[in-house]
C-alpha cells in the first residue's frame, strides 16, 4: 500500500541517475527515436555506442552527438536481424569500448499488414528485429551486468504490446514477447539478489518516424502521435528516474481495464478512433 501512494501520488521524488561515465548502446541509432536518444544522452558525460545498419545515417548520428558534446562515440554496422552478427559486434564492443552498462534496445520494424496477407518471412522477419535482436543483445551483454551487479536494460516496446491491433498481428507478437521477456528478467533479477540492474519498459502510442508514416490519430487530444524528440526526451527521463514502464500518452493506461471488460469493449474502442481506418490509410501507402 506504501508502495502504492509513493508511485500514484509522487510523495517522495524519485532520485535521478547520473549518466557520467556510462557506456550507453542504442540499437536502430541511425534515424528518429534513436537518434533523438543519442542526443539527449550526448550532453550527460557518457560514452555511446550506436548500432544500424544505416551506415550513413549512423555517421550522422555520430557527428550529431559529438556536435552535442558527446566525448566518446563508436558507431558499428550491426544486422540486428542476425545472431551471429550481433554475437560479433558485441565481442569488438567489449574489446574495443568495454562492458555496456546502459543497453537501450531500440531497433525495430512494422510491416501493417493483415495476418493472411504476411507471408511467413514477413512475420519470421518482424520477431527477428523486434523481438529476437533483444533476445540476442541481452545474451551479449547482461551477464557482464550481473557480474558486478549494476547496468540499466531499457526497451523499447509499444502500446501495442499491450493489446493486439488491426493490421498488426506480427508487430503486437513481437512487442508483446518483449514486456514479458522483461518482465520475467526483472524478476531473475530481483529474487537473485541483482538488484542493481534496473529495468525500463517503454511503451508510447504512436511515435512519427518512418515505420508510422502516414498514421494519423482521428482523436489526437487523448491518444496524439508523438514527435521523435518528445518522445526521446521522455525516454530519457524514464532512465534517470529508473522507471519501470514508461507508458505514454496516459489514455494508454486504460488498456489495463481489457481484461475486466467485454470483448466488444475493446472493438468499440477501436472503432470509435477509427484505428482501422488509420492503419489502413497509413501503410497501403508503402
């Protein structure tokens, strides 16, 4: 119950993390939300490690950062898709840079196709990045973690995560098995006594980067499409404050209530901000 009042009512403020001397990899670095991340961790004294396979766009991201005040940048050509290609990168990153104390798994895809309409590369394709990156990023790099009992694993998952959506079959799986995945590592973590590695689950509604291009939000004042450095920002905040969700906007809570409610509920809901329409009118488009 404590607990409880603390986290609604804020009556103690939450301590902030100090960022000095991190060693913080972003998966996906090259465009928007991991970009933005970068930035925003530029500033803070940490030592960041950016992963894509936008090599382009990466070195952007690097000289951007830099350009913030970063001291310390190494950008990698990371197939996050392939296991043993993130098993390679991450061995260089060890040699190369050292142990990653912050892990922020940010690559991902979103395909908006109906499920008769994916083939089965479409969905294999869809868990490899969103979901199975994580698996294999996480085996690289929590053990070191454990060891010495500190880091922070931060992932970036999605309001649909929390319910499955029109025209999203294989992008709600895949986000979906990350909360879980968290969720089951946070309690490894906790009842063996690794307390020192924190957990953070984002999930935002949608955020305007190129996987959602197009989408537009028919009741924008309770659920708005956010912009990539708002977002970023929040993110940012959630790390310092050690959050263990993030979930944004608030209306996003209420998908909490599903399981008390009827089925229809829930369909009605979707109707009434005409999510069909807007996945529809967003990706036919690509």
């Amino acid at each position: 119950f404590f607990l409880l009042i603390e986290n609604i009512f804020c009556i103690f403020s939450l301590r902030k993390k100090y960022f000095a001397g991190e060693i913080v990899l972003i998966t996906g670095s090259a465009n928007v939300i991991g970009r933005q991340v970068a930035l925003k961790l530029a500033p803070l004294g940490v030592t960041l490690v950016l992963w894509d396979i936008d090599d382009e766009g990466n070195k952007e991201t690097s000289r951007l950062a830099q350009q913030n005040g970063a001291n310390r940048v190494f950008v990698y050509h990371c197939d996050c898709s392939s296991r043993e290609d993130v098993y390679e990168q991450a061995d260089k990153v060890i040699k190369e840079v050292g142990d990653v104390t912050i892990l922020i798994n940010n690559a991902g895809i979103a395909i908006g196709k109906k499920f008769c309409e994916l083939t089965d590369e479409d969905f294999e394709k869809t868990l490899r990045i969103n979901f199975f990156s994580q698996v294999w990023t996480l085996k690289a790099f929590l053990p070191a973690m454990v060891a010495c009992n500190r880091g922070h694993l931060v992932s970036i998952a999605s309001s649909a995560g929390l319910m499955g959506l029109y025209s999203a079959s294989d992008y709600c799986a895949s986000k979906s098995a990350i909360i879980g995945m968290m969720e089951a590592i946070n309690s490894e973590l906790y009842h063996g006594g690794k307390r020192g590695i924190k957990t953070t689950i984002i999930c935002p509604y949608f955020v305007s980067t190129r996987l959602s291009k197009g989408f537009k939000s028919t009741k924008s004042c309770l659920l708005p499409v956010y912009d990539p450095e708002y977002a970023a920002s929040r993110i940012v905040d959630a790390i310092k404050k050690e959050k263990f969700y993030l979930i944004m906007p608030p209306a996003v809570y209420l998908l909490g209530l599903k399981i008390f409610l009827p089925r229809k509920v829930a369909l009605f809901f979707e109707s009434y901000i005409k999510l069909p329409e807007s996945m529809e009118e967003a990706f036919s488009q690509k």
